[in-house]
C-alpha cells in the first residue's frame, strides 16, 4: 500500500524567487524547481516565511489539488510557538494556534462549516446581478478619470484599482464617501515595503472603522452585506466574526481583482487576438475571463497548509507538522491540467484549474470576480480599442505586497 512509505524526499534548498514572476510568467526558477518533481522538499528559511524545518512546495496540478481539497489530513490554521506548544500539549497532537476570528481561511469544519453557511446567500446568481448596475456604473466613472487623466494614463491607478476596491465597498456597505480612505487603509495594510509599525497604524484604523460600521448595521441592517448577516443571523454571529469576515473578503478580493485587472490587461496586449473574443457573446467572454485567472493567477500561494498527521501525497510522505507551501500558478501552468499550459488560448476547451483555490476554501466570491472582470474588460475596450502600453514590458513592475498586482500600468490610445 501507498502508506508503507516511511521515508521523506531529501530536500533541496528553497528559492527566493518563489513569490515572484517574470511580466505575466512564473519566475524561471520555479520551472526549474518543478524538474525535480510536482511535490519538493525544501529546507524551510526567511524566503517562505515559515522559520526554519522542513517544507513542501507542490507544484504540479494533481497534487495541488489532492492538497487544496484534504481538509482532513491538512490544516490551514497557525501552528504554535515552540514555548506555546509546550506549555499546551504533551507531545501526542499536533498542537494549533487559535485562528483569526471570523477569517475562515483559517477555520477548520465544523467551525469552518458554520461560517460558510452564513456567507452562501450572499454570493448567489440573483445577489450579483443585483450589483451589476452599480458595478457597471463603477468602472463607467473610472474610465471617465482615464480618459480625462490621458493619453498617457495610468490604467492599474486610475482603473483597476479603484474597480477592485469599490466592487467590495459596494457589496459590504461602506458609504461612497469613506471609499477612499478605507480602500487606502488596505492597501497601505497589505504593502510590505512600509514597517511593521506603519502597516499596524493602519490596520488598528481599519479595524475600528469596521467595528463601528458593526456597530451601525446592528442598530439598523440595510440590504448589504453585514446587513444580512445580522437579520439573518443576530447574535448567533458576534461582532469579531462579522470583522473577520469583512477583513478576509477585503484583504482576500480588493487586490486580488485589482491586479487580475492589471494583469489581464498586460496579457491581452501581449495577445491582441485574444482581446476579439471578448465581444463575440457572454458565454466567449466568460471563456476569456477563465483562461486569463489560469494563465495568470494573482493569488500565487494561497494560506499555507500543515499536515496534521502522516500522509503520502504524489508518493511522497509528508509528516504530521510539516508545511506545503502549494502554487496556484504552477499548477495551473501544468500539462497535467490542459496541453500547452504556458500559452493563452481562450479557445482551449474549459478546465477545472485552481485559480479560485480548491476544497472547502474555494473562494466564496469567485462568481462575483469573473462577473466584475468580463464586465470590466469588456468596458475597457470599447471604450478605448486602440489601448497600447506607454511603456515597455520591461518598464511595468510589480507592487511589494502578498498579491501580485502591477504597481502602475501607463497606457495610451
């Protein structure tokens, strides 16, 4: 049987470029790590965040998958310290740190299962194509700030950004005059180039503006977001949870659109016959949309996952407590997935890619991110046809935060 194997992979050192990528590519050195097989052992440093031991980086899209979706054997919840874990376990378990309240990245069933309850109606077919009126009016308003800004303009500032933040003011609630300054508390949150000390002013600030939007919905909920869970749900949710929550579809989903925003630009420059699909009917656009969130996959590494018991995985054993590290791009760059993985075909036949993650942490907001970018690309290019970069490739670079995104995209028409 598979789990006879009692013997670990020796490992290899990490690489620092893990994180990082090449215009709309994996960095090279990933492609060179994934020569070595779809599941690495690699010597746990600073460049994975995960202090020093063993971890895993899976690579290939069958194990990726079979990792995403085991919420049995693996974990997304913190470890403990070493000093934690001694004063609270004797050895037998792996011992957990308490999660983030109301993140449900980090919750485990049952826990992880009352939560996703809670979320579901929110994120229905009907809910979004309630929002799309004001989704379309949101990207018609910041193409008119692009083209009063330009030629040149820059498209990731002007656009993308602003369409990434507001889609999610809108679906929580946040009122159009404090948009600005609770989109910019996030992003200022997520830049890792600012101090810790910086970036914790700023999250204390977010967190209060939350509690006090808590505060207002529980004294009269609204159609929103927050106001539904507190009709629904009243004290059966508590306000951390309602704070939890808000902060992960924020932190999980503003960048995120904003830099497949960015990204899909770039891509569909870089493949100007791609950029016609989108204009011959829903379904062909939809099709564009998914192949772009393959081929590019902002979220490069999705919440490490820890092993909480001893299981083989692609036939390699991985022990209870070590970490994996799984990479949405790689995976989805994989010939196990679909032929030709590294070339942008919205043609190609649909599939089941982990762009959204996998499992029982799938993104619970996929639906309304694929509507908002076909809404917005489409709108982006009947607006301006002749969109071109101002600038070379070489000239675009990428923000320091925990999504790839483009830092400035200058266009012109």
């Amino acid at each position: 049987m598979e789990h006879a194997i009692d013997e670990v992979a020796p490992a290899v050192e990490p690489t620092a470029n893990y994180m990082m990528r090449t215009h709309c590519d994996p960095h090279e050195d990933m492609f060179t790590l994934r020569e070595k097989g779809p599941l690495v052992r690699i010597l746990g440093d600073a460049s994975t965040q995960l202090g020093k031991g063993y971890v895993w980086q899976a690579l290939g899209y069958d194990v990726v998958r079979k990792i995403l979706g085991d919420h049995e054997n693996f974990t997304t919840r913190p470890r403990l310290t070493e000093a934690e874990a001694e004063r609270t376990t004797n050895g037998e378990d792996v011992p957990m740190a308490p999660q983030f309240v109301g993140q449900i990245s980090t919750y485990d069933p049952p826990e992880h299962t009352r939560l996703r309850r809670m979320l579901t109606p929110e994120f229905t077919v009907r809910r979004i194509r309630r929002l799309e009126p004001a989704i379309q009016e949101l990207i018609d308003e910041r193409l008119d700030e692009v083209e009063a800004e330009g030629p040149p303009a820059d498209v990731q500032g002007l656009f993308a950004d602003p369409v990434g933040g507001g889609v999610l003011c809108e679906l929580l609630g946040i009122p159009r005059d404090d948009r600005n300054e609770f989109i910019r508390r996030i992003r200022r949150n997520v830049d890792l180039s600012r101090g810790f000390k910086a970036r914790a002013a700023d999250s204390a600030a977010f967190n209060q503006y939350l509690l006090g939007l808590i505060t207002r919905q529980r004294k009269d909920p609204d159609d929103g977001f927050l106001g539904m869970l507190v009709r629904e749900h009243g004290d059966n949710v508590t306000d951390d949870e309602l704070k939890g929550l808000c902060t992960a579809l924020l932190l999980g989903g503003v960048e995120t659109v904003a830099g497949m925003l960015g990204f899909g630009v770039l891509a569909l420059l870089d493949h100007p016959e791609q950029k016609q699909l989108l204009f011959e009917g829903r379904e062909q656009a939809d099709r564009v949309v998914n192949e772009l969130l393959r081929y590019l996959s902002p979220v490069q590494q999705p919440n490490p996952r820890m092993a909480l018991r001893d299981v083989v995985v692609g036939g390699q054993l991985i022990k209870a407590g070590d970490y994996v590290l799984c990479s949405i791009l790689m995976a989805n760059r994989d010939e196990a997935l679909t032929p030709n993985p590294n070339v942008l075909d919205a043609r190609r036949p649909p599939v089941s890619d982990v762009g959204f993650g996998h499992g029982i942490h799938y993104c619970i907001g996929a639906a309304i991110a694929r509507s908002v970018l076909r809404m917005a690309y489409q709108s982006l290019w009947q607006r301006f046809p002749g969109l071109r970069l101002a600038v070379s490739n070489d000239e675009v670079k990428l923000r320091n935060a925990f999504i790839d995104c483009p830092d400035q995209l200058p266009v012109t028409w």
